[in-house]
C-alpha cells in the first residue's frame, strides 16, 4: 500500500531559523516566523517549512504563545493521530522498563519535550496516572491522550489535574482535579527503591509525590547510615524515610511548613516499620527552625535542603540566589564538621553553577572547607532533551563540610 502524503497548514520561517530545529530543539518562537499559518485556532496543527520552502517540521500552533510552534515530529510521513501518541507512549513506556516494579512501581511517564510529547507531563503512580496538559496543542488532543494512556499502560484510571495558572497564556481554563478514565482513589499505595508511600494524587502537592527526587533519596542512604539526619522541606518524609531506613540507630528530624505534609511523614514511617516517636517531625519555617536550632547549639550528621523553587522568572533569580546562599549558610552551621551537606534547587533560572557558587560564599563566609561529593540532576524518567538544555530545571548536590 503506497501512503498518501500528510499536509496540514503551513508556517514558515525566515532565514536560517531551521537550524536549530535541525539540532532538535523543539520551539519556535513567533518571532522566528515569517508567516504564520492562516485560518486555525490555538493548538491546531501545522507543517513548518523553511524559508526557501522545504519541510522542516510538524508541530501545533499558538497564535497567543510567545512560543508560537511546538514541534511534534520531523518526519513528513507521520501524521499527528492516534497512531502518534501511542507511539510516543510505547517509547516513553519502553525507557521506563529499567525499574523493577517490585522495587520501584511510580515514576514520571511522560516528560513533555523530554519525551517528544510538548505540553504533556504524565506522572504514574502504581496503576494510577495523574496527567497535566499545559498547551492549547496537547488540549485539542485530550481524548485522544486519555485513550493512547489507558491501552499502552493498562493503568485503572487517568486523573487530570489541569490547575496550573500557566494553563490561562494558553487560552485554556484552569480546571479543578478530575479523573479522565477509570476510577482514582483518594490516596495510592506506592514503592520507591522497596520504601512504601502513601500518595494522595488528587490533592498533594505536583501530582502527589516528588518522584523526580528518586535517585537523591538513594544516594542519600549510604550518608545517613546511624546518624543524626535533619531533613529540611521534607514534605510527606520521603528523604527522611529513606534516611531512617539506612540504620537503625539513624535518628532523623524532618521539617516542612505544611502540617498535612508533616501528618503523611509521621504515617510514612509506620508503614514502613519505623517507630515515629524515635524520630522528630516539626511544622515550621525552615529558615526560623534553622536560626533556633544554631542558636541552641543543635548539630547534625547530615542535612538535606531540597527547597521549593525560590525564583520563577529570570527577574526573581538575584533575590533567589540570595535565600539559596541564606539557606545553604544556615544548613551548613547546624552540621558538624565532617558532616554532609544535600543541597538542591528546583529553579529553572538558577544553574549547577550558580547553586555551587552559593555554597562556595557560604563556605568561604563560614572558613569552612567543602568537599563536592556527588552532583545529580534529573532521574532517568526525567529525560532531557540534549537540545534543549534549557529545559532542566533540578540540580542537587552532595558534598561534605569540614
Ligand atoms: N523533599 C521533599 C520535597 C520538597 S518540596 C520530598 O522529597 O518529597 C518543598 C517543600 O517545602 C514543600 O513540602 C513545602 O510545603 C515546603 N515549604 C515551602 N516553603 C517552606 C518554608 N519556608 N519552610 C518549610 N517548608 C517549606
């Protein structure tokens, strides 16, 4: 059977702006555009070509966007349809197998542009899949998205939580959580390298858990073997769960300003065999529990730092920097000389560089010699694309404080 060729509207570009589409970088900015496609609405789809005419690319289209084109494939021959995603899904699916489900059951699915899938993040958790649709282009393929998930993963429901205010720049309603398919319960039991969870997908903060932190919790282990641990923005536990896990005489302290979030950590460690009344949970500012505990004299083995992103915007970096060496100056006080210092940011705007050139103020502030141990970023279901670097956004770091 001879395939018929796909067309759909054009887009074209001025000179040169091909290239780094080429290199698989997967926008295009409106300015790049020298004619935009006429008569489709946000989030239709559309063919780019060059500006000498030859096809580039096929993507969708945001006339309100500043990225103006996200690119789905670079094959002329593949039409943008069910067969698509599925696709997409089964590779996706494929990069994934390199968890054993006995061990580790949640993981993120479906990484956006990482995954060729612009505007898409899927997050699954044992078999529940909780989806966030980001652009004009992946809504328009909604239905299609819910359909290709359900078949390829044999998950028993799709839950969507569409809350994200960055939804409105896209034209698109901000929607209160809701299952797409199948039914999803109010909290899912989970396994991370064998340590068990209880997620609540429909309220906890991301989609539930803060599963890109995987491979940080395991290197974390080995440090925390039968020491004092204090866990700074612990959310519900999961670094403190896995730092109690290491040694059974590991004493940890765990502190996050959200009391449901301090409750799940308390019950995290029951469900997996730890006594909580051997450990310490508080309800409070990072930043004043730190001042105290310096001012008390408090000293531990080993901290962990794993803040919410302080800046969203280029404009907020400069202040950002500033609480991020505020932060890694008070955690690195309450450490014992020798001990080891987790450090993470989740601010896009702030790079690997920019967080080590805090900890080196803080350390030079401090006289204190630090020692790099280990550097991480994203785990590996949280591909990046090589073209895209810009699209990273975590950096952690293990390193040790004389
Ligand atoms: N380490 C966690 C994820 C941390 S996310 C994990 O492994 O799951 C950031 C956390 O910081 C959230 O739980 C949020 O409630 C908490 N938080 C934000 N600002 C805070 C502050 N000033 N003091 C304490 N906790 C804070």
């Amino acid at each position: 059977m001879v395939s018929l060729p796909v067309h759909y509207p054009t887009a074209s570009l001025r000179p040169h702006r091909e290239e780094s589409l080429q290199s698989g970088h997967l926008w295009i900015f409106s300015g790049a555009l020298q004619q935009s496609p006429h008569w489709i609405e946000a989030g239709g789809l559309v063919d780019v070509k060059s500006s000498t005419g030859e096809f580039v690319a096929r993507g969708y289209y945001n006339p309100q966007t500043d990225i103006a084109i996200r690119i789905l494939t670079h094959d002329a021959g593949e039409a943008i349809d069910g067969a698509f995603f599925r696709h997409r899904i089964r590779s996706a699916i494929e990069l994934r197998q390199v968890f054993e489900p006995e061990q580790t059951n949640t993981y993120r699915l479906v990484h956006s542009e990482g995954d060729g899938l612009p505007g898409l993040v899927v997050d699954r958790y044992a078999d529940i899949l909780v989806a966030q649709i980001h652009t004009a282009g992946m809504e328009r393929q909604r239905s299609v998205l819910i359909d290709a998930l359900m078949k390829e993963t044999g998950a028993t429901g799709v839950l969507l939580r569409n809350e994200s205010q960055s939804r409105r720049r896209e034209g698109l309603e901000v929607e209160e959580p809701a299952a797409a398919a199948g039914d999803v319960p109010e909290q899912v039991a989970v396994r991370e390298n064998g340590a068990q969870f209880l997620v609540d997908p429909w309220r906890g903060q991301k989609t539930g858990f803060f599963i890109d932190q995987r491979d940080k919790r395991a290197a974390l282990r080995k440090y925390a073997r039968n020491k004092r641990v204090l866990d700074c923005f612990s959310y519900t536990g999961g670094f403190s769960v896995y730092a109690a896990l290491s040694g059974n005489a590991t004493i940890v302290t765990s502190v996050d300003i959200s009391a449901p979030a301090i409750e799940a950590a308390r019950k995290h460690f029951a469900l997996n065999g730890l006594e909580p009344n051997d450990h310490e949970f508080l309800i409070a500012d990072v930043f004043d529990y730190l001042e105290r505990a310096l001012r008390n004299g408090e000293q531990f083995d080993v901290v962990a730092l794993d803040p919410p992103a302080f800046a969203k915007t280029q404009s907020a970096r400069s202040q950002a920097l500033k609480a991020y060496r505020r932060l890694n100056t008070l955690g690195m006080q309450v450490l014992r000389p020798g001990g080891i210092l987790l450090t993470c940011s989740c601010s896009g705007v702030v790079g690997m560089d920019d967080l080590l050139g805090t900890l080196a103020q803080a350390a030079r502030y401090l006289r204190r010699p630090v020692q790099l141990l280990e550097s991480y970023t994203h785990g590996v279901d949280h591909p990046i694309n090589l073209a895209m670097p810009e699209t990273a956004y975590l950096k952690a770091v293990f390193c040790r404080v004389g």
